[in-house]
C-alpha cells in the first residue's frame, strides 16, 4: 500500500494485525531509504520511521513521525504472517495526566485528571521503598479512585503508567505523599468502674483503628485478654477482693499503639486462710 503525505500533515502510526501473528513489513522513504520491520518482538527505528512489532497481539505498528512530503510504500516482507487488517491513526495529542492525594487516614483518594485518547489506558501505581502495587487503570477522565497505601514512614510517589493500543509509551511522576505512620495513637481517658465482680471499662476511639486489645491483670498475678472492636468492654468474674490494673492498646492491620493503664481497687476485703502460721513456741513454765 501507498501512503501520501502532503506538507504540514501530521504524524500517523499504521497498524498491521496478522491471522497468525504480528506481519512483517517494509517501508520505503520518499528519499529511497528502506526500513525493515524487525525479526522478532522488538522495535526498530529512524528519525522519522520506527516500526514495532508485538506478537502479544500479533500486530506491527509503523510510525511516520513528521513525515516530509511524498509517497511511502509500506509492503509485507517474504515468510510474513498473512495481514488480516490495516489500521491508520493520526498521531494523538500528547498525553495529559494530574492527579493529587487526598486525606491523612488509613484509607485515601487519588483524584486524577486525565486527557482522553483513542485506545488509551492510563495505570496508577503506588511507589514505595518496598516495591510496587496498583491502584487502579483508567482510560481518561475526571474521577477518583480510593486506595489503603501500607503503613510506613517512607516518603511515596503515584506513577501514570500510560498505553496506547497495548503498547506502553511513557511512565510519569503525577503525585506524592506520606502514608500512614506504622504506630496508632493511644488510648486516651481510660476509666475501670467496678460493678461486684464486673469490671467496665471505657476510653476514647483511637483514629484508625481496627479493635482494641485489654489486659487484665489482677493483684494475684492471674492475666486476662479481652479484644473488642468498640472503645468500651465488661470484663467479669473479677473477684471483689482484688485489685488490679486494666492496659488498653490500639491495633489494625500492620499497626498497633502504645498503651494506656488504669488501675482498680478491691471492694471487698481478703479473705483469711483457714490455717495461719503457728505462733513461735514459748519456753514459759507454767505454775
């Protein structure tokens, strides 16, 4: 096939789908030069030529970038998959992406701006000294995605990870931010009321957190665990004649908290073992 390419036209990609996987093309310049597409997946290219091929999707991409005037002759190379179809596409405005995060908490917003192009596909990526994890793909658009970025005190970055037509053409830098910290707050105005042998419990919510872990220590030594998801717990079976203290900590996945003690007193007095050491043995004679 011929292409003609008169002065000021813009640039275009040619598309070359295969039956039975991606063709294998030449091109020749107005001027006599020749660009052959490339045995295997891979890309070749010139100033003004560049030819792709990817057998994912058993498709050749030719690009004219600026072309200069006069006629191009694009033609199937001898032992090339058959061409089933041929696709020609301006080149698209360049792409245009933004985007920011939103909040403080565990979960957050990435509210992202970004130009629509035909077969387009834009993928953010969460970036952090760890490694990698997806947030979401989109193909353009004004919207946004909510994410749960892991806890850490790394400084993290969001990637645009932008397609064209199944073929990755750039990966951008559009935002950054600090994730939660690994440690959640403590639990504040913790009071221990006793009711007979109940013990009740209460204290402030902790910002993001998942549930709360009580320890119930009593002055015998005896230990207790108590998990709830509500700031507030009824600890029973706390004999009267005991004391103690009760220790409150904040815990979410990956995060916990320092935490908080309050003590209790006994109510009721201790009772007396039924056999108390002997008195020491007296030497006094008896008249």
């Amino acid at each position: 096939m011929n292409i003609t390419i008169k002065r000021g036209d813009p640039s275009r990609t040619i598309r070359f789908d295969g039956a039975d996987g991606a063709p294998r093309v030449r091109v020749t310049a107005p001027g006599g030069q020749v660009l052959e597409s490339p045995p295997g997946a891979d890309i070749t290219l010139t100033p003004a030529l560049r030819i792709m091929r990817s057998e994912r999707i058993k498709a050749t991409f030719v690009g004219l970038k600026d072309p200069k005037p006069g006629t191009y002759r694009l033609e199937s190379m001898p032992a090339s998959p058959a061409i089933s179809k041929v696709t020609v596409a301006l080149q698209p405005p360049p792409a245009r992406v933004s985007a920011r995060v939103r909040g403080t908490a565990a979960t957050r917003t990435l509210a992202y701006d970004v130009l629509r192009r035909p077969d387009q596909k834009v993928t953010f990526v969460e970036v952090a000294a760890a490694g990698k994890r997806t947030i979401g793909a989109v193909t353009g658009g004004r919207a946004t995605l909510r994410f749960r970025p892991a806890p850490g005190t790394d400084r993290r970055r969001i990637e645009a990870q932008i397609e064209l037509a199944g073929i990755g053409t750039e990966t951008r830098t559009v935002a950054a931010f600090t994730p939660p910290s690994p440690r959640l707050g403590r639990p504040a105005r913790v009071t221990v009321r006793r009711r007979a042998t109940r013990l009740i419990v209460a204290w402030t919510r902790v910002r993001d957190a998942a549930r709360y872990e009580l320890m119930t220590t009593l002055s015998s030594g005896e230990q207790r665990i108590t998990r709830v998801h509500q700031p507030g717990a009824t600890i029973a079976m706390v004999p009267r004649s005991s004391g103690g203290r009760v220790t409150v900590s904040a815990v979410a996945p990956m995060r916990a908290g320092r935490p908080t003690t309050a003590r209790f007193r006994a109510t009721a007095p201790r009772m007396w073992k039924r056999f108390g050491p002997l008195r020491p043995y007296s030497t006094e004679r008896v008249r």
